[in-house]
C-alpha cells in the first residue's frame, strides 16, 4: 500500500525508529511494514519482555545448582517467543489504538495510520506471530504452556487501560514481566514466593521506565484524553519514580533472598544481591539525568533500560560459577 502523502518520511519509517534500523534498510520492502507493526525497528521493547524471563530462570537455577541444555533452550525459546508475543502485542495494540495514533505526532506514522497496512492484514500478522509462539511454548512442561496461554489476558487488556484509568502503566507491568514468573516455572514446574517477588519487582521497574516513556506525549494525551501515569504525576514525577526505583531494588533483593538464602552460599548470595544494587545505581542514573520537557532525553533513558535489566542478568549468571 502507499503511505499517506502527510507521513514524516515518504519511505514509510516511524518516526520514532532507531536510526539506521535493520528493517528500513536491510529487510525486503513488501516485509516491513509488518516488521514496523511488530517493532522489529526498535528492539528494546523484545529486551524488556525478555530479560524478566532470563532473571527467574537464572535465579530458578541458582536455587537448584541445575544449569543444562533444556536451560539453554528455555533461554532460547523466551528470546524467540518474547520477539513473536512482542510484535504480536504491538500488533494488538496498535489495531486497538489507530484512532488515537493518527491523531499523535509521534505515532501518526505507524503502519496502520499512515496507510501501509490495513487492520485485517494486521489481525493476520498478529495471529500469525502467537500461532508460531505458541508452538514454541508448547515445548515447555505444561505448568509453564498454561502460564503462557494464562498471559493472553493482560495482553489483551492492556490497550484499553489508558482509557479507564490513569494508571496504564501498572496493566504494562502485568502484561511484560510474565516472564518472570514464567523462567521459574520452566524450571521448576511450579511457582514460589521468590518469582512472585520478582514479578513484583518486574512491575515496579516497568512503572519507572514506562513513566518516564509517556512524558514523551503528554501534551497530545491531554488533548486526545488519554491518561498515564505522567500526566498523573504531572510535577512530582521525581518523587513517584523514585519510589519506584526503591521498590525495584527492595522487591529484587527479596526474591534472591528467598530463592539463594535456603541454599545457596554466602558469595553466591552476595553477587546476586550485588546485581539489584547495581541496577538501582543504573535507576538512579536515569533519574538524575531525566528531563521530563525532552522527549528526546526520555526516549534516550527508556532505552537504557535494557542495560539496566541486563546488569542483574549478568550478576544472576555470575553468581552460579563461583
């Protein structure tokens, strides 16, 4: 389909994409404007559904002293199906939302708003990507396969959040930390307190990020009237964020708690407890640095946040070979 003739970029690119983003100049020119629907252009939104999944599961197998090739596949099997579920989510979302999209400046040049896709090739993409997703999950034991399909809900729910409530972040956080209970469970066949704690923990760091993401629009929220927690917060963003940072780093402490202490020895336990201090740290950069007037500061920091999630993955690793 031809873009509309008021896109920003006549090629069809979302504003708001990386820069020198594989999918506009390396993927086949039928392809992307399905891989733009699926956010295959901006990456960090596949790193913050997945490195939930790659915490419970180190932290699952730092508990047991068990790491072996059905491990290294349910790593494997989160990264592709955390992809998949991502765009499928996205896809969701934005068959839900084009309405308000087209009236954004940020999101006016997405697929279905600008024209390149229409809402029933987006249902068949969208369907396409959980089919292929769901065959992954299939082999997963079959606590973790309802755990999975259990996650359809959040997902579905999550679009219409910012219509009801001011509060959308909190549905995000629901939706994209499954993961965490979803590793432990691969694991172990069963949940805990440890992973109910990091999912918790996962909620807490997702309201940090995502508030920070939504001051990128609040001037066409408030005339559109859609709600988030930045315009909630308005002035006393600091202080909502830093109680979050707060949360993040206490509720991940708790769960290596709960999951090495039992167990574990005393280095292990202090190296993982290390890699929840050295993400607070990374929060605390962020929020030092955030300027809620520049959406381009926010956007930068949003993106960070992969960073800030790999550096506990890192520690969790590290942790189990000493």
């Amino acid at each position: 389909m031809t873009p509309n003739a008021d896109l920003p970029d006549p090629n069809g690119q979302v504003s708001d994409a990386y820069t020198g983003n594989w999918v506009d100049h390396r993927a086949p020119a039928w392809s992307r404007p399905y891989l733009r629907l699926s956010r295959a252009d901006r990456p960090i939104g596949t790193w913050l559904l997945l490195i939930p999944c790659w915490w419970s599961l180190l932290l699952a197998t730092a508990s047991t002293g068990r790491f072996g090739w059905y491990e290294a596949w349910i790593m494997l099997g989160c990264a592709i199906g955390s992809f998949l579920m991502r765009g499928a989510g996205c896809t969701w979302n934005d068959i839900t939302d084009r309405d308000f999209d087209g009236k954004v400046e940020r999101t006016k040049s997405r697929p279905i708003p600008s024209g390149q896709v229409t809402v029933k090739q987006a249902l068949i993409w969208m369907g396409l990507q959980a089919l292929i997703s769901f065959g992954i999950l299939l082999t997963f034991n079959w606590a973790t396969i309802l755990l999975g399909v259990a996650a359809l809900l959040p997902v579905a729910i999550y679009p219409f959040a910012k219509r009801f409530t001011w509060w959308p972040q909190v549905f995000l956080g629901v939706a994209f930390n499954w993961g965490a209970l979803v590793g432990w469970v691969a694991h172990t066949g069963s949940l805990g307190f440890a992973p109910v704690a990091l999912y918790a923990a996962g909620i807490a760091w997702t309201l940090f990020y995502d508030t920070i993401y939504a001051y990128q629009d609040t001037e066409d929220d408030a005339l559109i009237g859609v709600k988030s927690t930045a315009r909630l917060f308005g002035d006393n963003s600091r202080t909502w964020l830093r109680m979050f940072l707060i949360a993040t780093v206490a509720l991940t402490a708790l769960a290596i708690i709960l999951a090495l202490a039992p167990s574990a020895n005393v280095l292990s336990l202090v190296i993982a407890l290390g890699g929840a201090w050295f993400m607070g740290w990374h929060l605390a950069w962020q929020l030092r640095s955030l300027d809620t007037d520049s959406p381009e500061n926010c956007l930068k920091l949003f993106r960070s946040n992969r960073d800030t999630g790999l550096i506990l993955v890192l520690f969790l690793a590290a942790s189990q070979i000493v």
